[in-house]
C-alpha cells in the first residue's frame, strides 16, 4: 500500500527563522512560504535529493498546529507523510482494519495540490501519519 517517503513534517514556532536556518547554516534550498488555509498552516518545504522536509507554521489562533506548538513550545515533529497511488482505496483497507482517519475521512487537498488523508497517531505508535495520493 506504501509508496515513498514524501516527506518528514517539522512544526517551527517561527516559520521564517526555521527557513533562514536551512538555507544559510545547512545550505538547504528553500521553497517560498505557502498559506494553506484549508489545513490552518503555512509551509515550506526544504528540498532534499531523496525526499522533502516540510517545516510548518500555525495559521491562525484555531490551527492544529497552534495546539502542538502550546505543548511543545520550541516545535518538533509533527508528522510523517507517505504516498500511496489510491486514497480513497488505502483509507478504506485502513478503515476495514480498524484504523482512524482524522476529520470527516475524505481527502482535502494538500501543499501539493493532491488528495491527502491523516490517520490517527494512536493507531501508529504515537506518530501522526499523513497520506498523500500520487
């Protein structure tokens, strides 16, 4: 059901800063910043040979993000994205094994203009899993 790693989601209290860290200390190349008000986020996206990290900032006072950054003040990660070539027939293997989709459980579309779930970070050992559709 798995594809690759698309990317590691890292939550930074401050979005710009976190950027200027990867682009001048690592050397990393950068994407511009991305408002995803669907998902109560802005991102961007270091740019790596093999996968992405996703450094992501709350949008607004009611943003999920806002939460975990309350909790962990300096941020940390957030989430872990995998693709998967089918969401609606990955969520419903999942479903049909017990596993939580987050939301209403259909997809939204995500920073990269695709269909993309979250499944329940209790059912994945802690870890908060997206997937996104290919």
């Amino acid at each position: 059901m798995l594809g690759r790693l698309n990317h590691v989601a890292i939550a930074v209290p401050d979005l710009e800063a976190a950027a200027r860290k990867y682009r001048h200390v690592l050397g990393a190349n950068v994407s511009e910043p991305q408002a995803l008000p669907e998902h109560g986020v802005t991102v961007i996206f270091v740019e790596l040979e093999n996968t992405k990290t996703e450094l992501l900032e709350p949008l607004g006072e009611n943003s999920p993000i806002a939460a975990f950054l309350a909790k962990n003040p300096s941020g940390g990660m957030h989430h872990m994205c995998y693709e998967v070539e089918d969401i609606i027939a990955a969520r419903d293997a999942l479903k049909s094994e017990g596993v939580r989709v987050l939301g209403d459980g259909e997809p939204k579309t995500g920073a990269h203009g695709k269909p993309v779930l979250f499944l329940h970070p209790k059912d994945f050992d802690g870890t908060l899993i997206e997937l996104e559709q290919v």
